[in-house]
C-alpha cells in the first residue's frame, strides 16, 4: 500500500493567505513599535531545515515586514545555546531600543535535534 503524503494547501488558496497576512502584518503594527526574528538552523541538516527557514522568511516574515537574523549553527558547534543568546542579545540591543517600547521577536528553529555518538544533543 503506498504512503499518502498531505500538502499544506491554505484554505482559501495562496491569495487568500496573502490577504491574511497581510491583515496580521496590519495589526502587529499597531501593536509593536519593533518586530524581529531570529530563524535558526543547523548546517548539513538532513531534514530540509534550510529551505524550511527560506520558507518562513518568504511566506510570513517578509510580508510582514519583520526584520529578521538568519543562524546556521556550524555542525560541530560545541556551544549552540551560547550562540543563539549572543544572536538574541545582539537583535535586542541593536533593533530593540529603548527597551521600554513593545517589541516582538519570533524565534523559529527549523529541524530536528539529533543524538550524537558521545550522547550529547545536536
């Protein structure tokens, strides 16, 4: 028996996606002074993950007009927690001043975690 596979089809085709965004984009202005995000990813990752964050950056982050930072954490990063604040720290510091404005910022991880022979978590 062959596998099904479901697509994403938005309700109301790509069109009516668009007007959705666009509605939200609309909104969060009025909300938020400062929007960022934060999309991240490991290199050489086996799930599509770099497409995937291309993907957010086109269909939500960009329509929405929300300034975003791109991470690939290198595959033999000892240290990614570290890395992801430093990225974090730099967007608050650099785009989210003063800090007494409402702000958003949007971290998405695209990808999987995967254990590594040693036992620690990639």
């Amino acid at each position: 028996m062959a596998e099904s596979q479901t697509h994403f089809q938005p309700q109301g085709g790509l069109h009516k996606l668009k007007q959705d965004l666009q509605e939200v984009a609309n909104a969060l202005g009025k909300i938020y002074i400062k929007q960022s995000a934060l999309l991240l990813y490991w290199e050489d990752d086996e799930t599509n993950a770099q497409a995937d964050v291309n993907t957010m950056k086109d269909f939500l982050i960009t329509p929405l007009g929300i300034e975003y930072i791109i991470l690939m954490l290198k595959k033999n990063c000892r240290t990614p927690g570290w890395d992801v604040l430093d990225a974090m720290r730099k967007i608050l510091a650099d785009r989210h001043k003063p800090a007494m404005q409402p702000s958003l910022l949007v971290l998405y991880y695209a990808g999987h975690g995967k254990l590594q022979p040693t036992g620690s978590l990639r």
